[in-house]
C-alpha cells in the first residue's frame, strides 16, 4: 500500500508518519547519500554536499533504512559498497546486515534465522582493514534455557565476500561470525555488564588501535554501568577462535577472506566447499568471547540515577596530547567528564572531573523527560567543543571550563583537568595543544600539599554556548548564543 493509505489502515500516531531521516552517510567527496523512513515506505537519495541539492533518483531504502523511526539501524560506504543494518519489513521480524550497491551482487544474512540475528539493536559500524565490523545487542540464543538475556556483540563480515555457491549461501554471507563481547569484572563470580549502549571508532590508545563501549546491566537488575576497551587486534583473533565445542571445523576456518590466511587458496568465497558453507550457515557464533583490555574497566559507576546513552573520546587531550578523556552522556541529560586511566603502569584510577547536567528545558523548547536523553556526542577539538545532541536540540558545550576555579591555586591543581593550568598571573586557564611550558599543572597527582586554601566556591556552569532548537518536522532552525 501507499504511505498514504498504509497511514489510515494501521492504528498509527498521525507522528509516525513522518520522514525521519535514519541514514546519512558520505559516498565521497562529493555525495552523501540520505535514507528516511517516509511515512513506512523508506526511501532514499543522493545530495550533493555543496549544496545540497537533489542528484540522480530516488532509490527504494528497503534494507537500508528501517520503516520506523524507533527501529535501530547504521550503515557506511566501504570500498563504494553500501553496508547496512536494518530490518527489512514492517513488522521488524527481517533483522538484516546487507551490502548493496557499487559493483557485485547484493548480500545479505539468512532470513528469519535466530542464529544468526535475533531482535538486534545495531549501535556501530566500522571500516577496519579487511573488514566491516558491526556492533550491536541482541536476545542471546545460546542463553534461552534461562529465560531472554541480551548480549553485546561484535559481527565481522570480509569485504571481498561474494556469497556462496549455487547449492548453499548463495546470495548470503560465507564470512558472517559473530561473539559475545565480554565486560565483565573478575572475581570469586563474575559480574557481567551485557548491554552495549554506545561504542566509538576505531582510535588510538597510547599508539594502539582500539575501540572504546559504554555498558550497562541487564534492565532487570542494579544499574551499574562502565567503560571498557577493545583492541582490533582481539577483534580479529574471532579467526583464531572460530570454533564450537564439540563440533568439528571445517580446514577452511570459516569466518577466513577468500584469499587470505587459511582460505588462501580460495579466489572467491563461491569457491568454498559445501562442507565450509553449511558449517558457516548452522555455526555463525564464536564459542569464546571477546575480552576487553586489561583486567579493569576504565571507568565503573553504581547505584546511578540514570542510565548512561553515549560516548564521545578525545584522544589527545593536554597540551602534550598525551590523556584520554571520555565525555559520557546519560539519558537523564547528564554528561560525565572522566579522565582515564590508559596505562596499566599509572598509578592512579580513572577520575570522574566533572558532572554537567547540560539539558535546557527552555533553550531545548521541550518539557518532557524523555527529550533529555542523550543521543550522541561528538567531540571537536578544532573548537575545543563537545557537542551534544538531544531529540529537541543539540548543545555545544567547552571540553574545558577552567574559569569555574577563578583566582584559585589549589582548586586548579587538584582538579587534574589535562586543558587547565594555573598561569604566572593567578589565573586557571585553558593550555592550548603543544604548550609545554609557563605554566603549571599536576594532571597525574593533582598535589596541593603546599598550596593554601581558596575562599568561595566554583563557579555553576552554564551552557550558553550554543543552542540550536531543532522543529521536530520542519526544517527551520531557531539559533540562539551569548557568545
């Protein structure tokens, strides 16, 4: 039926039949392609980013976009392919991760098979090498003896896949594997956070290339969240450990790129015998999970009020570019500021620097909880901002506020804050990147042993920085700044 139609025959919200745009990617220099979900009926275009005009036609967004706003979904362009994940009918029962697009046949996972997906929340996507990774949650199936559990995973596709033979996988994917990402804190009994709910790029960590997560507890439990660290080169060991327990694997290793490791002698995955392909089709889970890095999270928060939503990293913090911080968003508009303990042979732990609750009821033009939750954040250090996005408005917040300690020495220092330092003039400024001296800061101890005491308190923060109000249906936006 037409969106039209299927808006008066289904008992929807008139707000449902929106479009709500679910994917914009760029296809190049020159393109970005837009996905929205157009009153159920998902399509999609290309613009032209310099401005932003219509290029070429409409194309269907089926299995590249979801029908529902509410559904989850991310998508990229890899090597001028399209790689999707979505669902694929109305009803959301078609979980998919599909490639389409560019030169070749489209490819998708196996239809309405648990094994494989099973009611997948899709968080990332990444670009890595010879691979596209997606991260995501799902209803754990190796878990149903004990009732529905939801389990962080990671799926790893090849991007020379080209599907399987005539009698098996044809069309579908040969390297699909998946694991269980595994945050958890050791002890006499383990105690696993299992719910993914932010993940960021592929970055560097002290020179090596890692992704960082925010998890959570299960919903039915305390709620406890924490940052832990992932490192490609476990991602990439899902080769290494592509095994079941009690069944025999076949000598390809499935899970392998035609042409590369054990499937070397393999030019294309059509090429794959039916013994690999059936394997692969019943077996896409790994027995072993993927540990995070070290035996301790970075960041661990109990008995919150909120639960956190979003994750932006800066890398390069300090004028040295040497510390990591994470700025956390929550779903109650809270941001966490916490800088992180990246070196196994630091002596110190992460340490929460701040706590902004940045929502603005009347900046964000809304009165409702639920438009506080915090969608995503991205971190600019161009701007030396953070922005932060809600559902009603998106917010620009300093990565650095040292004018909160004012004329005060001590506070400054103690504040182990890697963008302030105490200047000769009695002042706690902002260093800018590659200032190495004149100045004084203790990020590593924050020691005022010989430092006095301050009188007053710390400034309150307010966020006037910048406040777009975004009309939820309409294109025009209201700007408003003090600066």
């Amino acid at each position: 039926k037409s969106p039209h139609s299927l808006t008066h025959s289904l008992p929807l919200l008139q707000d449902e039949c929106h479009n709500y745009i679910k994917v914009l990617v760029p296809r190049n220099d020159d393109l970005v392609f837009i996905c929205g979900t157009n009153g159920f009926n998902p399509m999609c275009r290309y613009y032209r980013l310099d401005n932003l005009e219509f290029d070429g036609e409409e194309i269907s967004g089926l299995a590249r976009c979801p029908f529902d706003a509410k559904q989850t979904n991310v998508a990229l362009f890899a090597d001028g392919k399209l790689y999707s994940a979505t669902v694929a009918d109305f009803l959301a029962s078609d979980a998919v991760i599909y490639r389409s697009m560019g030169d070749g046949s489209a490819l998708r996972t196996i239809k309405y098979d648990s094994k494989w997906l099973k009611e997948p929340h899709f968080l990332h996507a990444v670009d890595y090498g010879n691979y596209v990774y997606f991260f995501y949650r799902e209803i754990a199936a190796e878990h149903n003896n004990l009732g529905k559990a939801v389990y962080s995973r990671v799926a790893r596709i090849c991007k020379n896949d080209v599907g399987g033979s005539q009698r098996v996988l044809e069309k579908h994917w040969t390297s699909f594997v998946k694991a269980r990402l595994n945050c958890s804190v050791p002890g006499e009994s383990f105690f696993y956070f299992d719910v993914l709910q932010s993940i960021t790029d592929i970055i560097n960590i002290n020179g090596v290339p890692s992704v960082v997560g925010v998890f959570t507890t299960q919903m039915n439990r305390e709620l406890k969240v924490r940052v832990a660290k992932r490192q490609p080169r476990n991602l990439n060991d899902l080769e290494k450990i592509c095994k079941e327990e009690w069944d025999k694997i076949p000598p390809e290793m499935p899970g392998c790129c035609a042409g590369h490791g054990q499937a070397e002698s393999y030019k294309t995955s059509i090429e794959f015998p039916d013994e690999t392909l059936l394997f692969i089709k019943s077996h896409p889970l790994m027995d072993a999970s993927v540990p995070n890095i070290g035996d301790e999270p970075w960041f661990t928060k109990t008995r919150v009020r909120y639960r956190l939503t979003a994750l932006a990293v800066d890398n390069a913090a300090g004028p040295h570019g040497n510390y990591t911080v994470l700025f956390i968003g929550s779903e109650a508009g809270v941001v966490l500021k916490v800088l992180a303990k990246t070196s196994p042979l630091s002596l110190n732990d992460s340490i929460l620097l701040e706590e902004i609750d940045l929502f603005n009821r009347a900046k964000c033009l809304s009165n409702s909880e639920d438009d506080r939750h915090i969608l995503s954040l991205h971190v600019d250090r161009d701007t030396h901002s953070v922005y932060v996005a809600f559902s009603s408005c998106v917010v620009r917040m300093p990565l650095s506020r040292c004018e909160r300690h004012t004329n005060c020495h001590k506070s400054c220092i103690a504040s182990r804050d890697p963008y302030c330092g105490w200047m000769p003039h009695g002042a706690c400024e902002r260093i800018l990147p590659g200032v190495l001296s004149g100045y004084e800061q203790d990020v590593e101890f924050g020691n005022t042993v010989q430092l006095g005491d301050c009188h007053g308190e710390l400034l309150p923060f307010i966020p006037t920085h910048l406040f777009l109000a975004l009309s939820r249906y309409h294109t025009p936006l209201v700007c408003t700044t003090n600066q």
